[in-house]
C-alpha cells in the first residue's frame, strides 16, 4: 500500500474516532497540521491523531458560605410577661342609698280616761288640798272596773312623797265586789302636784253602785308637812 493510501486511511481513522467522541457543544477541536516524518528515501508525511480535547472543566463556584444567622436581638418580652402596668384604683361605688321606706306610724294607744284636775261633785278639802273620787262614764257586768281617787295640793302645798299614803275601801255594796280592800302607795301614782290611786272593782248586777273609802295622806309646804284623811264616795253605773 502506498503511502498517500495508509495517510488517507489513518486521517479517516481519526476523522471517524473524533465523530464518535461527544465534545462539548462550545468546544471545537483545532485542527491539527500533519507532521512529515522522515523516511529512508521517500520523505512521508504520517499524520498524527488529533489530541482528545481536554474535557472543559466547568468551574464550580466555591460554595458560598452561608453567613452565620444573625443572632436575632432577643425577642421582645411578650405582653404577658411584661410588667403590669399598675391598675387605675377605681372609686368604690357609691352604693345608692335605699329608697326610705316611711315608718309605719305606731299603734294609737287607747289614752286612759283623763281624771279632771278640777274636783268633781263629793270633793272634800280645804285651802291645802282637795281629795275626790273620779269614776268612768260606764261599767260592764262582770267586768273589773276601776275609780280614781285623785288629791290635788293647793297653793305653796305639794304631796308628800316619802309618806306612806294608802287608800282603804269601806264595805261593799250588794253586787260588788273587790279584788283587794286596800290600795298602798306602792300602786298608786305620787308626784308633787298630783297623786292618784286606782281602785278595782267588779260589779255582779247592773245599776248605780255607790263606792266609798277613806285616803291617808300628807302635803306639805317648805317649811311643815301635814297629815291627813279624808272620805270620799261615787256613784257608778254598771250596764
């Protein structure tokens, strides 16, 4: 074989191998001038098979080293941690005062009957005292009654407190009778200007009954203190 065949068939060789091989779409290989070689006698040129292109290393970009987290500030103290603001003392309530209920108005007592501080008829006395027997307007049968027997001082006079006054019934008429013949000072109501003895009865029957006894007693003036006793009678009507 002559030596332009084998430079035809080695350049085909190569030209076949390099079709094979996958380059780098942006990589062109250059071509390479065949060399002549020496040869006894007839000088040849022998081409020489392309050098492989060096695979294009495709520089990776050192790894950028992510920057450390910053350290977040530290957070915010939550609502709930932080310090209360203090309370905004509120003024107390004022309790409305309630609705003023009126009083009911208290029970009218009955006033007992109002003995006369002027004598009546059958009143004994002189310029010092007066001494009478006061009976109510009516009586029931059956029924416990009572009569006054009131003194009254006269003038520059007034009862004499510390005596022990006592008021002594005489003895009852048909159809009445008494719960106690004596009525001591102890029951009676003594004050300078005044004194009165209640005298129970009870009356059996109805009709005019007449009530009697006799009063012991003592007024005085600044100077002297007198005792007396005097009788004195009413009639009372029992229905």
């Amino acid at each position: 074989m002559g030596g332009k065949q084998m430079w035809a068939a080695a350049f085909l060789v190569a030209a076949v191998a390099m079709g094979c091989r996958e380059e780098p779409e942006n990589v062109q290989a250059a071509p390479q001038e065949p060399r002549f070689m020496e040869d006894t006698g007839t000088s040849r040129a022998t081409p020489e098979p392309p050098a492989p292109a060096p695979a294009t290393a495709t520089a990776t970009a050192p790894e950028t080293a992510s920057a450390p987290a910053t350290a977040s500030a530290p957070a915010t103290a939550s609502a709930s941690k932080r310090a209360p603001a203090p309370a905004t003392a509120r003024a107390p309530a004022t309790a409305s005062p309630p609705a003023a209920t009126p009083a009911p108005a208290p029970a009218t007592a009955s006033a007992p009957p109002t003995v006369p501080a002027v004598p009546q008829q059958g009143a004994t006395g002189d310029e010092r005292f007066v001494v009478w027997m006061q009976p109510r307007s009516s009586y029931r049968v059956g029924q416990q009654g009572e009569v006054d027997v009131v003194l009254l001082p006269r003038v520059e006079y007034h009862c004499n407190e510390k005596y022990p006054m006592k008021f002594t019934l005489d003895a009852a008429p048909a159809g009445v009778s008494y719960p106690q013949t004596v009525v001591r000072k102890d029951a009676m109501t003594v004050a300078p200007e005044r004194a009165t003895a209640k005298v129970p009865f009870v009356a059996s029957e109805p009709g005019v009954k007449r009530i009697s006894g006799k009063l012991a007693f003592s007024v005085c003036t600044e100077t002297q203190c007198v005792v007396e006793t005097r009788t004195v009678a009413a009639g009372v009507s029992v229905q």
